[in-house]
C-alpha cells in the first residue's frame, strides 16, 4: 500500500487509555478530514522531552466494524505508530472479544 485511506484506520483498543476518546500518530492527523484548526489541548514528557498535544473537531464519524462511537475529536501525537480508541470511546459500549478467532463485537448503547 502506497497511500493511507484516511478513513480506514485499524486502531488499537486500549480501555487503559483514559487521556483521549482517538489518539494517532501526527502524520495520520493531518490526513483526517476535520474542521477548523487545531488547537493545543495540553503537553505531556517523555525520554526524549517535552511535547504539545494537539486535538482538532473530526468531520467524519469514527466507525468500528459499522458501529459509530462517540468520538468527536482527534488527538496527537500517540506514543507509538498506530491509531488508538480509548477508554472514552469505548466506555459506554459493551466490548467482547473473541481471541481464539480474532474477533471483537462492539455494541454501543442508543443514545438516550
């Protein structure tokens, strides 16, 4: 694959995740389609020093396997190379997962 369809992303699932609903690498923001400028929601250390975090407004809904969750923003950068839905997308949502046949249902309550 030469290019990344921005609109599918194979995010990890990480319910320890607690900062973000969506969390990506920097590079992978840019590609998004959002709505208006990003702005600095906040900073964070690591090894190799201090960074912004920045977040914007998403224009598309972040589905997974069909099912919209309830995640209205992008943040950046993750602390690895791949996309990540947090404990803030999927908190509501009833999550199983089938290791033996690599398989996760995600079943998001009506919203009310």
């Amino acid at each position: 694959v030469d290019r990344l369809d921005p609109s599918v992303v194979r995010p990890q699932l990480d319910t320890g995740n607690s900062v973000a609903p969506f969390v990506v690498p920097e590079a992978l923001a840019k590609q998004l389609p959002t709505r208006g400028e990003p702005r600095i929601a906040g900073s964070a250390t690591n090894a190799f020093g201090r960074m912004e975090i920045k977040q914007a407004d998403l224009a598309a809904p972040v589905t997974l396997n069909g099912v919209a969750l309830p995640v209205t923003t992008v943040t950046w950068p993750s602390l690895g190379p791949f996309a990540n839905l947090g404990a803030k997308a999927l908190g509501t949502s009833v999550v199983t997962i089938d290791q033996p046949n690599h398989r996760v249902r995600i079943e998001v309550p009506p919203r009310r």
